[in-house]
C-alpha cells in the first residue's frame, strides 16, 4: 500500500507540468519567483511585472503542493515610515489577490511585509518578492 501511495503522489508531480514541456515549466516557474514591481505611491503592477505574475500563475496552478511566500516592500520617498509599512502590507496583499483570483488557494500564500528597503535604486524598492516552497 505504501509503495502504491508513493507511485501514485510521483506520478501527480511528474504530470504537474501537462499541457507544456518541461523547458516551459521551467520558464513559468521563474516567472511565478519574479519579484512583483509598483509604480510609485501606488498598487498597481507595473506593465512587465502583471505579464509576468500571468504566465507564473500556470505555474502555480498546475503545482498545487507547492506554498507560495509574499514579501512586500515599499521605497522611503512620498511618506513617512507607517505609510510606507503599510504600503507595503497592501501591496503584498494585491499580490496574494491576484493569485487567488487566479486560482491559487489563499491557504498556499503567506504574506509579509517590511516596509522600506535601502540599499537598491528606488524603483527596485516598490515591489512584492514572491518565494516559492
């Protein structure tokens, strides 16, 4: 019975990735690790960071034992340091929406969030960083 068990979970993640190769799987799954970008003061995507977070969706739905972590950030410009934190909170929380409405249980995702960041240009700093376990 154990060994059937074993058989049976390895052949759910060997099919994990139907519908495309493994060379495509591989390129959605960075895609669902990419960092999520804002504009400034806001809690939009931007353009390149929406495509992205798309196509990692593909990923993570056909994935569905793996968990996904949420680490929002947000730049020291255009507030002072709660704004910022909870800028930061929100933004975390856009991501973790989109994922669910993309079809991502919300149990899978664990959100965080930081605040500012130093030591990056300041675009680097508006973003969500998306960890996948």
């Amino acid at each position: 019975m154990k060994k059937y068990l074993v058989l049976c979970l390895s052949a759910i993640m060997l099919t994990a990735c139907v519908g495309h190769n493994r060379l495509e799987c591989a390129e959605h799954e960075r895609n669902a690790k990419s960092p999520v970008y804002f504009k400034f003061n806001s809690l939009q995507p931007t353009t390149a960071s929406k495509a992205r977070l798309k196509d990692g969706l593909i990923y993570l739905t056909g994935h569905r034992f793996k968990k996904v972590q949420l680490d929002g950030y947000s730049d020291a410009q255009g507030g002072n340091t709660w704004y910022n934190i909870d800028l930061s909170r929100r933004r975390a929380e856009k991501v973790r929406d989109i994922m669910v409405e993309g079809g991502v249980a919300e149990k899978r995702i664990n959100v965080d969030w930081h605040g500012v960041q130093q030591g990056l240009p300041y675009r680097m700093y508006r973003r969500v960083d998306v960890t996948i376990k």
